[in-house]
C-alpha cells in the first residue's frame, strides 16, 4: 500500500516537493483520521439521543425551537 502524498510548497522559491509521508507522518495522520471518525461517531450519537427524546416528546425539530425561542 502507498502512503499518502504530501506537497511542501516553498514560497521564498516557489520550488514545489512531491512525497510520500514518513513512517511518523503516517502514524499521525491515521491517528487524525481515528479521532475524526470517533468525533463524528459521537455528533451522529449525539443527534440520534435528541431525536429519539422529541420522538418521546411528541415534538418536531421546529416545535422544540418554537418553544425554547
């Protein structure tokens, strides 16, 4: 498998390089993508709690902001 590319762009020079990341790079961004997955993983959660509670309410999205307004 090839690691993903990274672009380092100098401006002083306007010289451009092309690479694969490094083991280290690698390692960090597969942590980052992990922590995205597992934020996203907890939104989604955290909207499915709060429509199946309006769901138990009997109210839609707009009846709820209606009444907090």
């Amino acid at each position: 498998m090839t690691k993903p590319m990274i672009k380092i762009h100098n401006i002083a020079t306007d010289e451009v390089e092309l690479r694969e990341m490094n083991d280290a790079e690698y390692a960090q961004w597969e942590a980052n993508n992990t922590e995205a997955a597992q934020r996203q993983a907890q939104a989604e959660a955290k909207t499915a709690q709060k429509a199946a509670l309006l769901e138990r309410l009997g109210l839609t999205q707009e009846e709820f902001n209606t009444l907090t307004a």
